[in-house]
C-alpha cells in the first residue's frame, strides 16, 4: 500500500527536478523569464529554475550560414538578373533576440532579401559583376546596423551568383570581344608609333655621322650574302655615283 502511494510522489518530484534543472552547452545562453517578466540570461552550464513560476528560452550563439534565395533584381541601367547570396550572422544579446522580435531568424533572413534588392538596384550589371566585394560590404553594413536593435551581429555577406538570360550573355560576349579588337588595335597602333620614333632617330644619326652610314651599308650587304639568294640587288651608294661623275668631267 505504500509503495502504492510513494510511486506517484516520486514521479512528480522527478518531474518537478527535470523541470527545474537545465544543462546549456558553451555556445548556448538561457533567457529567463519569472512569471512572464524578464529576470535575466543565464549560462552555460546547470541552470536551477523554478519549477511552473521560471522559464527559459535558450539561444544559440553560433554563427549562422543562411543561403538568402535567389532575388529578381532590376540594375541601374534596365537589365533583369537573378541574385542569391549567403548571410553570416550571430546573436550578441541574447535579451534582445528573443524580446525585440518575434523570430530573429526569419526577420534577419527577409531583411537579407529586401537590402539586397535595394542595393543591387542602385548599380550598373557591369558593377554587380566587377565591384562584388565593394557591394558585399554595403549590405553588410545596411543590414548589420538595422539588426543591432535585435542583438544580432551580421559579419559577412557573399553574392555568391549573378545570372544573366541567354540575350544578355550573348551581348556581353560581343562586348568583350570587341573591347579585346580594341586594345589589340591601341596597342598595334603605339608599337608602329615607337617603330617610327625610333627610326626617326637612327635616320636622325646615320644622318650626323656619314661612316656609320657606310658601315650600316657593308653591314647590310651581309646579311643578303648569307640569305643564299639567287638574284641580289646591290644598293648603289650616291657618294659613289658623285665620285664616278667627276671622273667622267676631268677625262673630257
């Protein structure tokens, strides 16, 4: 009879110890509330509560990897692209996380989504694509000073994909071909000016020593022996044409 009368006496109080005692782990912190008022954040570690008078919230202070989903996004410039990126956050105060919104979680994750629309919207398709660190930090900054009143911190943000339709690709790719014919004629355009500078300047020296001129001409006639051509053509030096006319002069 009385173990019949002890059994559910220590159900209960078993009950009440499981009720009253709690365990949080290192990354974990326990938001306690007495009687529906706010007394305090507790842990890690045992945490004794009063059992049906306390509760308890617990909150994780591991970062969290949310993948904000793809986003129709309108540039600056009319162009319709499809942008997803990944959000790193923690919470810093859990009091805040759990009393100044009702699920941080999906507060942070939608305004993700909202900042990154917006800031997107504001730059060019040759920014979004060219300048990603630059807007990365952007809507870091915008969405980490709009959650501190949450107590979350967000410490990085990533545009891991920008995706274009098929025409757009198309017409970039025309682009950029023809920026790479561009550049390819600038630079074919200064190797023919340097050419002709420095020219210039060995004429412009040939020009003030007459012996180099000589030289450069025995050294010309050099090269086209060792071609092994069947027909050469020799340079006639004009010095050597002036010299052959005075001759002709004296012998009359």
């Amino acid at each position: 009879m009385l173990i019949t009368i002890f059994i559910p006496i220590i159900v209960i109080l078993l009950m009440l110890l499981a009720a009253a005692i709690k365990i949080l782990r290192e990354y974990q912190r326990g938001v306690v509330f007495t009687l529906g008022r706010f007394t305090g954040v507790k842990g890690p570690g045992l945490i004794i509560l009063i059992p049906f008078v306390q509760q308890m919230l617990r909150v994780d202070l591991r970062t969290v990897v949310h993948d904000v989903p793809s986003q129709d996004v309108i540039s600056k410039d009319n162009v319709s692209v499809r942008v997803n990126a990944v959000l790193y956050f923690r919470v810093i105060n859990p009091e805040r996380a759990m009393i100044q919104v009702e699920d941080f979680l999906m507060a942070t994750s939608q305004l993700a989504q909202t900042t990154l629309r917006s800031v997107l919207g504001k730059h060019d398709l040759d920014e979004m694509l060219a300048e990603r660190d630059k807007l990365n930090n952007d809507i870091q900054e915008i969405l980490d000073a709009q959650t501190d009143a949450w107590g979350i911190k967000v410490a990085n943000v990533e545009i891991k994909h920008v995706d274009l339709n098929e025409t757009m690709v198309r017409a970039i790719a025309r682009q950029a071909e023809a920026e790479r014919e561009r550049r390819a004629k600038v630079i074919n355009a200064e190797g023919e000016q340097q050419a002709a500078q420095k020219l210039l300047e060995a004429a412009h020296i040939l020009g003030q020593r007459p012996e180099a001129m000589q030289l450069r001409y025995l050294s010309t006639l050099n090269v086209i022996a060792n071609e092994k051509n069947s027909t050469i053509v020799f340079p006639f030096p004009m010095e050597l044409g002036e010299l052959f006319k005075a001759a002709a002069t004296k012998s009359r």
